[in-house]
C-alpha cells in the first residue's frame, strides 16, 4: 500500500531521455541536515583500543518531515520523473496528486509544486528532474511542523536548499561513502606468528590480505609509528577478527590511519600478500610551492599530504584519534586549503556540520573559543571565495549562534568561561579564568563578520548592532588590556583585577587582524612576539598564528627559520606528516605520548600543515583584498631564500609566482590585482606602469590574463 508508514523508502524512476539529456538536477534537503547527518556517522566511529568513545558535546538530528516547494510558470505541459528518500506526498497549487508521484505531468500556466517528505532514517532530500524544472539550491525548503511550515529563527528561506554534488537520480545521499584505491606496502616483514608491515608513510584505509587460508584468531595493531604496531598493550588502535577461510582474500572492516601495521595470527594461519585500500575523498591539488631551500621544499610537499589526509568528509583535526570536528582546528585547515585545494565544499560541509541545528544550547565543541572561530572562518571564506549565497544560506544559524553568545557576556560586555563552557586557547600552562584579551579579541573579529553578513543580507539594523559592538568591544580590549608600561597587551582580567602576565597570544591576534596601529605594532614586535622572555608557544596549532602574526609584520627571515627548525625538527625525527606537538627536547618513546597515554599524540595532525598558508600568503604573497580575489595583492618576500615559485589558486583561476633577487614573474588571472614589493634601485617592467610609494616601495596594477615581468635590485 502506497500510503504505508515506512521509515524510509527510496523511490525513484528514470526516463531514457532524461538520461540522454544534459542534467542540471541535484538532490536536495533541508539546508545543514545532510552534513549534520554525516558527521554523526563520521564522529561515531572512534575507538580507543575498541571501546567506543562518542563525542562529548550535542550531537544534533536532522529535520524528519521537510517540504520542498517551487513556483513554476510553463509555457507548455511538462513532464517530471521522481527520486526522494522516505515518504512523501505531492501537491500541485496545493492539490494532492492521487496518481503515480514518480513520474508527473504539469499542464501549461503557473503553478505551485510541493513535495512533503518523511524520513527518520537520513535526511528527507528530493531529485527532480524535467526539461525546464529540476531540483537545485533555488527551492524553497521549509521545516514542517505539525504539518505547518515552522516560522523558527533559522528556517531556509526561497533560494538556499542544500546540496552537494548528488548530480544524478541514482546517487542517493544516504548512500555516500569516500572512494577507496588499493596501494601496496612497502616492506614486509615476517616472523612465525606476526607480520609488521610498513606503507612507508602515514595513510588511512583498510587492510587487505591476498591468498588468506586457515582459520583461528587474526590481530591487528595499527601504530603511525613501528614503536607503535609494535606495542601490542598500548597501541592505540586494534581490531580483532576470528577467520574462518579456504585460499580467499580479506578486507578488514574497518578504515583505520597508520603506517605500520603488526599483524599477529594463530599458527594456523597464512597469507601471501598485505595491502590496503586507500580511503580518500578526490582532491585536486592547484596550490604550488617551490623554492632554492630543499628542506623547505620537503616541509611543502609533507605538509600537502597532512592536510589531504585530514580532508575528508569533513576536516579533522587527526585520522588516527578522533574522527571529530573541531571548529579551532578545522578554521585553520580552511586557511591552508586556499593555498593548496580551493575545496569550498569541505569548507562549507565542515561549517554546516560543526553548528548543527537549532536550538543552539552550548558552544561549538563546548568550548568558548571554538563557537569563536566558526564566525572567523566564515569571514575568511568570503574573502577567499565571493560566495554571497553560502552566507545568506548559513546566515540565520549565524545570527542565533551570536544570539548564544551575545546573553553570556559579563556586566563588562566580554566574554569568560562560565559553568559548561571549555576555554581552551592552547594546551600551554596559562590561566584561563575571567576575562582573557585574546578570546575578547576573537569576539570583536566575530562581530564583525556578522556585521559584514547582516550588510549583505540587506539586514540594516542588526548590521549597525553589531558593528558598533565590534567597535566598542575593541575599545573595551584597548583601555583594559594594553599596558602602556609593558607596551603590550596584557593576559586576562579576574573579577576587576588584571593579570599583568604577557602572553603571546592576544598580542598576535591584535596584529593579524590589522586592530594596531604602526606604534603599537612595533612594539608588540619587540617586546612580545621577538622576544624569548616570553612564554613560547610550543603547538603547531598557536605557532600557525604566532608566525603569520611575524609575517604579517615582514618578517619572513625569521619565520624561514623557525619553519626549518620546527616543521624540520619533525622531517628529522621521521615524520612523514605533520604532528599534532613536537618538542625537539623529547626523544624516544616521549616523542609519541600524550595525554598520559605513550601513544596518544596524533602524527598526523591538520594544524601541523601551516606552512601551506603561510608560504603561500606570505611568500608567494598572493591575498584576496575584496571578497572572491575580485580585487588582490601580491606582495611577494624571499624571507632570505634565493628563489621561490609556485601557484596560489582563486575562483578564476591560478595565479603563478615566481621571484629571485633580480626578476619578479606574476601570470594574473580574472580579477583586478596589485604588485608590491621593495626594490633597491629603479625597477623595469615592460607591461605595466611602475608607481615609487617611497621608501623603496613599488606598485603596479595588474590586469586580468596577462604576464608580467619586472627587473628590480633586493634591498
């Protein structure tokens, strides 16, 4: 029976000539709820030596009951097909259609289409396909509650369903699952009851073992380190599987990251080969990097491979541990894939995924600086992309997620930690009671995305709301957190008393989000972030920010070094990506331990790969100045190297790079841009104009699909 209550049922048909023809239809849902739905999958598969452990913080479910709506104005009859997941109806001009919903006729006129759908089991989500009408992001897609469209803060609203790359009636969104391709180990080595395996590199997939015969008891120890696989009690990942099989090969069930793997087997058990299958979501690399410095060079190339592990169906922070996502990681993976990937869907995918539905009861991941960063994140991707409809779309989450925060601020007007709340910031020994400069910072840089979004979505009044916020708020931090003895920003306030500690922290999130002027920069420079008296940030995660604050500030001869030191320290001890911390002062099995665990650190952590964003903002020079590189700089530094190259990626294409001590080469692409850079002497250049700023600063504007080349003398 047609009318059956099912929790889910799939029903779609397809005709030949729709299949022939050219579709423009995409599957389609509630806006956020088939990333919400993924990332419960995703975050729900981490163990620790196989106890489950789920996330600590909300997970949301997505809408049960969707309506998806169109108006339509035909000039002759058409015929539809169907595809939904779950249960639904349809109306058209708000009658139900009694005969076969798969496959439906609209006579000619104007009309109004509506599919109601069910499903409990993942997302209600339609495809809609004609010859003029299909489903896609312009539809409108309303909550239902009560069979009533609900008029909750938050609801979609006419021209921003969800949707993803679901192009065809067969490709249904519950059935998403990342690609795999099989890779061989690079050494095995057996003994009477164990093979170690080495891939020769961190990766993540399933293992594979040809030829298997016997039966009895088969383990498997997954180590990123032969330390690791090798320590069969304290190993952090292991399965364990009872074989029963005749000459067959095996697949383990579950995708886990190593590099090494200790298979330990009964003695009745053999194979003849291990392999894997590679899980990975297809990634097409457009950021590029090279220069005269090969250790440099590697640190790139390590760097690619750390962040394309973490990018999967959404940005982790590491594939071996969590399997979560967590806002103040996955900001800064956003950043390092505009220098590499340019993947906008992981950005949007990750954003959706990490604020969930409404309503909003706590902060993201729980933690105060983390439902911080998720606002910064947006604003960066704006800039980095010009996608006006992914804001208007995440908007109205926007606005009751600053709502959350907006009721949690002190008599004070900032922000503290207050009962439930994890204020983070970094692992470094520091207080994190009352009020801190840096998360006060953090929320200025908030209030002002929101007020960039609330002018775009035409909301004037909220758009002055929270622009004055911001600029009080930035007073605020001022008067109460800069000490004019010290000449920096000091750490936190505690019920009226400041904490004259200097911590980096504040004092670089001022510099890089342009909130100093040229006094205070300087001093900032040398008394906080050049001078070792000062706590030092021993983190890739801070060390991401430290180093763009310096970079910000020209000093790229400085960060050259420190990169080579830090990110080289690691090639030096192994590391084939990039860790989570790193401490030259460890050695040993030290080096893998954490939390208490000896091999609870991640070695293959997003925020280890920084110098993806770093080389190629601040190096290569290449940064959008109005959102979507509508309008850009180049602003190319050596940071004491002989020569760099390579590409930065922008919504219209790549721009190439390419600078020594003598010759400056910029390929431009769509966009306005603007070439800045010192030169000791008069420089030349055939193809634009040269414009002297004094000081031996040079400018010249760049247009759109040309090649430049100019002769100039390093200061």
């Amino acid at each position: 029976m047609r009318n059956r209550l099912i929790l889910c049922c799939i029903l779609f048909i397809v005709c030949s000539t729709h299949l022939a023809a050219q579709s423009r239809a995409t599957w389609i849902w509630y806006p956020g709820d088939f990333e919400i739905w993924l990332s419960n999958k995703m975050q729900t598969k981490r163990t620790e030596r196989n106890a489950f452990i789920p996330p600590f913080w909300r997970l949301y479910s997505h809408q049960i009951v969707v309506n998806f709506s169109k108006q339509l104005n035909l000039a002759q009859p058409e015929e539809i097909t169907v595809a939904v997941e779950g249960q639904y109806n349809v109306t058209i001009d708000g009658k139900y259609v009694q005969s076969d919903i798969r496959r439906i006729t609209l006579p000619a006129g104007k009309h109004s289409i509506n599919f109601q759908v069910y499903n409990q089991v993942s997302p209600p989500s339609i495809y809609v396909q004609g010859k003029t009408i299909y489903s896609d992001p312009t539809w409108t897609v309303e909550v239902v509650h009560n069979n009533s469209a609900d008029n909750m803060p938050g609801k979609a609203t006419n021209g921003y369903a969800g949707s993803w790359n679901f192009d065809g009636p067969e490709k249904l969104p519950s059935r998403y699952s990342l690609p795999t391709k099989e890779v061989k180990a690079t050494s095995i080595k057996r003994n009477a009851q164990s093979v170690l395996v080495d891939f020769g590199q961190e990766t993540i997939g399933f293992v594979q073992l040809k030829g298997l015969t016997g039966s009895g008891k088969l383990s498997l120890y997954f180590g990123e380190s032969q330390e690791e696989a090798l320590s069969v009690d304290s190993c952090e990942i292991l399965d364990h599987y009872t074989i029963n099989s005749n000459s067959t090969n095996f697949t383990a069930s579950n995708a886990r990251a190593f590099r090494f793997v200790n298979i330990v087997h009964e003695p009745g058990i053999q194979f003849a080969d291990v392999s894997m299958l590679y899980e990975y979501l297809p990634l097409a690399q457009r950021g590029t990097f090279k220069s005269s410095d090969e250790q440099l060079n590697k640190i790139w190339d390590v760097s690619i491979r750390t962040l394309e592990l973490n990018t999967r169906e959404f940005f982790l922070d590491g594939i071996k541990r969590d399997h979560w996502v967590w806002s103040g990681d996955a900001v800064q993976s956003y950043l390092m894939n505009y220098y590499s990937f340019f993947d906008n869907e992981s950005v949007k995918r990750t954003t959706w995924a990490l604020r969930g539905a409404e309503p909003v009861e706590s902060h993201i991941n729980t933690i105060l600086d983390y439902s911080l960063y998720w606002f910064t994140g947006i604003y960066d991707y704006y800039q980095y992309t010009g996608d006006e409809a992914f804001l208007k779309t995440i908007y109205p989450r926007m606005v009751t997620l600053m709502d959350f925060v907006l009721k949690r601020r002190n008599n004070n007007g900032m922000l503290e930690g207050l009962p439930g709340d994890w204020v983070f910031l970094d692992w470094a020994p520091m207080t994190k009671e009352g009020e801190l400069s840096a998360e006060q910072l953090l929320f200025a840089r908030s209030l002002e995305t929101m007020a960039l979004c609330a002018s775009l979505m035409n909301d004037t009044e909220k758009a002055a709301s929270y622009g004055q916020l911001a600029t009080d708020l930035k007073t605020k931090i001022l008067d109460t957190f800069w000490d004019p003895n010290q000449q920096a920003f000091i750490h936190s306030r505690k019920d009226g008393q400041v904490n004259r500690q200097v911590t980096r922290y504040a004092n670089m999130f001022a510099t890089m989000f342009g909130y100093l002027d040229s006094t205070k920069v300087n001093a900032v420079t040398k008394n906080v972030l050049m001078n070792d008296k000062v706590q030092k940030i021993t983190t890739p995660y801070m060390r991401f920010y430290e180093l763009a604050a310096l970079a910000e500030i020209g000093q790229q001869a400085y960060v050259t070094k420190e990169i080579k030191d830090y990110w080289g320290g690691m090639l030096q001890e192994g590391a084939t990506t990039f860790w989570e911390a790193y401490d030259p002062k460890e050695k040993g099995a030290a080096r893998y331990a954490m939390y208490g665990r000896p091999f609870g650190k991640s070695l293959c952590h997003a925020w280890g790969a920084s110098p993806l964003y770093l080389l190629g903002k601040y190096y290569l020079g290449v940064k959008p100045v109005q959102p979507g590189y509508a309008n850009y700089v180049i602003e190319p530094n050596l940071g004491g190297l002989q020569w760099i190259e390579g590409k930065v990626p922008t919504p219209q294409g790549d721009i190439a790079v390419s600078v020594n001590t003598r010759q400056i080469k910029v390929n431009t692409v769509g966009g306005k841009g603007l070439l800045r850079f010192k030169s000791a002497k008069k420089p030349a250049c055939k193809e634009g104009q040269l414009i002297s700023k004094g000081k031996q600063t040079f400018e010249m504007a760049l247009e759109a699909g040309k090649n430049y080349i100019v002769s100039y003398s390093l200061p």
